[in-house]
C-alpha cells in the first residue's frame, strides 16, 4: 500500500475516533490489536485470505474483539478486514496512533517488554521519556517474548535497547 | 725436274733474253700494282686487324678488370655475408639467451605466485574454518546462555530488569 493510502486511512481513524470522542481508548486497543495480528500468521492469514468471504472474516473480527474492545474499534478493523487492507493493518494503525498522539502534541513509545508493564511502571517510564526527549511520551507497551527479559524501547527514530536478547546477541559477537 | 730450275730448260734463268725482259716487266708490273693498289688495302687490312686485336685487348682487358670487380665484390659480399650470418647467429643466441631468461623467470614468478595463492587460499580456508568454529561455538555458547537465562528469568528478575531499564532512562536525562 501506498504511504498516500496509509496516511488517509490514518487521516480517516483520527478522525472517526475524535467524532467518537474516544481517541486514546481506540489507540490503546489498535495498538494491541495490530501488535497481536503480527504475532499469530495464522490470524493474518485467515484475515487476509480472499477466498474467505468478507462477511465470515468481520465475523471473526468481531469474535475476537466482542467484549475486549470498544464499538468503533470494533467497527474500524472491520472495516480495514473488509477492504483487504489486513496486511498494511499495523501500518495503518501505527499512522493513526502517531498522528493521533501527535495532534496532541505528543510522542509515542513502542515498549516491547517479556512481560506486561504494570501502569506505574508505563507512567514512570513515560515521564523518564518526556523528560529525555523534552515532549510529552505516550507508552504503548507490547508484550514480546522474544525479548526475553528487559526492555526495548522504540520512540521515533531513536532505539533504547535493554534487552537480555540483545545482551545475548552481543556476547554471542563478541566471540 | 729440281723445282729450283724454274725455266724448264735446266738452267735457272730462261736462253731467251726478251723472255726475261718481258718478264722482269710483267713483274715489276704486278708488283707495282700490288704495291700501289693492294698494298693500302693489305696496310689497312692489318692496321684494322691491329686495332680490332687492339679493341679485342681493352675489352678483354675491361672485361677482366669487370670480372675482377665483380669476384671483389662478390667476396666482398661473401664477407660481408659471413659477418652477417655470424651477427644473425649471436643475435639468435642472444635472442634465445634473453627468451630463455624471460621464461625461467617468469616460470619463477608463477610459481612463486601460485605458492602465494595456495597460502593465502590455506590461510583463507583456515580463518574461514576458525570462523565457521568460532560462530559455532558461538552459537551453542548463546544457546546454552540464553536457556540458562531464560530458566532463571523469573517474575522477580524480569521486574528487577525493568525497573533498572526505567531508572537507567530516566538517568540518561
């Protein structure tokens, strides 16, 4: 997909999550929605597959996401399961919530962690941020185990790398 | 009859005096006419002879000194022919000495260009060796400390981890 197309869908989100009046409790679960969607290619696969109708796919959309999420994120991945647009999903949502902090006058953090921040340490971590980096962060934390303990942190174009993974990947280069 | 009595009659002189007369006439004659008549022609005839020998003489004379010349230059030539082939005949062995040298050393220089290669080929193959060694090594060492780790990674460490990651930030300011 285009980034003209990525960027009006994520137009498009903010601006249907601001008439809804519930931007940051649509970010929060797109996030975690697309987060989960690039870790299960039989999710993906089952999404994006044409040969699933349209209708049985929004089923499972909205399967999944009944009781987790709120109606208009609901309705806004259906619609992007609808169009066939599941394979730039994380793109998408990752515009929206840039844009959507953004126009906040906010940054957004991707913290990757092996297990689940608790909400302090999202805040903490996010004032150590706002301070670093002198604008105000939002913490969208993603739990991967591939990490496998510590914590990376992706905010813009800058990388803080606390993982063991990597502390393994450098002493295994370092032989 | 002796031929040294030309008269026929046995006396050396004819009887008859006017036979004499008549004769020593006839022939002074004759011989005045053949002095007067042929003798230019006989002095002409020999003086020609005398000049066609002459000319006969040069040109012999011309011709061998021609000949000569000519044997002078062909020895000459040969000479020269000698010296030429004995110049061809270093310059080939010059030549061949020069070629000859050329390829012992470049026959040298390969080889000592194909050692080279087949050291550095033993060398490259031996750091390859030690790489593919030490990248195993490597990977059964992270193997083995990522288990370990991962075994001992308990809730307690993991939130020890973040929160050290979150001081560390936050100490970067």
């Amino acid at each position: 997909m285009s980034d003209t197309r990525i960027t009006a869908y994520a137009d498009a989100l903010v601006a249907l999550a601001r008439a809804e009046g519930a931007t940051s409790e649509v970010e929060d679960e797109l996030f975690r929605f697309a987060r989960a969607l690039e870790g299960s290619d039989e999710l993906r696969g089952t999404l994006a597959d044409a040969g699933v109708p349209a209708a049985r796919r929004i089923q499972i959309v909205e399967d999944l996401l009944g009781g987790r999420a709120g109606a208009t994120t609901t309705s806004i991945v259906s619609l992007i399961v609808a169009n066939g647009r599941v394979g730039e999903l994380s793109q998408i949502v990752d515009e929206f919530v840039a844009r959507s902090a953004g126009g906040r006058g906010e940054a957004v953090a991707e913290v990757r962690s092996a297990v689940a921040l608790s909400d302090e340490q999202q805040r903490r971590l996010a004032e150590a941020l706002t301070s670093r980096t002198g604008r105000p962060v939002t913490v969208r934390n993603v739990v991967d185990p591939t990490v496998l303990g510590g914590v990376v942190t992706q905010i813009g174009d800058t990388l803080l790398d606390g993982s063991v993974r990597t502390r393994l990947n450098q002493l295994r280069d370092a032989f | 009859m002796s031929p040294i009595f030309a008269a026929g009659n046995g006396f050396w002189l004819p009887h008859d005096p006017w036979e004499i007369l008549w004769g020593s006439l006839a022939f002074f004659i004759i011989a005045f006419v053949l002095v007067k008549k042929a003798g230019p022609m006989i002095k002409t005839a020999f003086v020609g002879r005398s000049e066609r020998i002459e000319a006969t003489l040069n040109e012999a004379t011309s011709e061998r000194s021609a000949a000569e010349a000519e044997r002078d230059g062909i020895k000459a030539d040969l000479a020269d022919s000698d010296a030429e082939a004995t110049r061809i005949v270093a310059e080939a062995r010059e030549t061949a000495a020069r070629v000859k040298a050329d390829m012992i050393a470049r026959a040298e220089a390969d080889a000592v260009a194909v050692r080279e290669r087949a050291v550095a080929e033993i060398a490259a193959a031996r750091r390859a060796a030690q790489a593919d060694l030490t990248a195993e090594v490597s990977r059964l060492a992270s193997g083995a400390a990522e288990q370990v780790v991962h075994a001992n990674l308990d809730d307690s460490t993991q939130q020890s981890l973040i929160e050290s990651y979150i001081a560390q930030v936050g100490a970067n300011n």
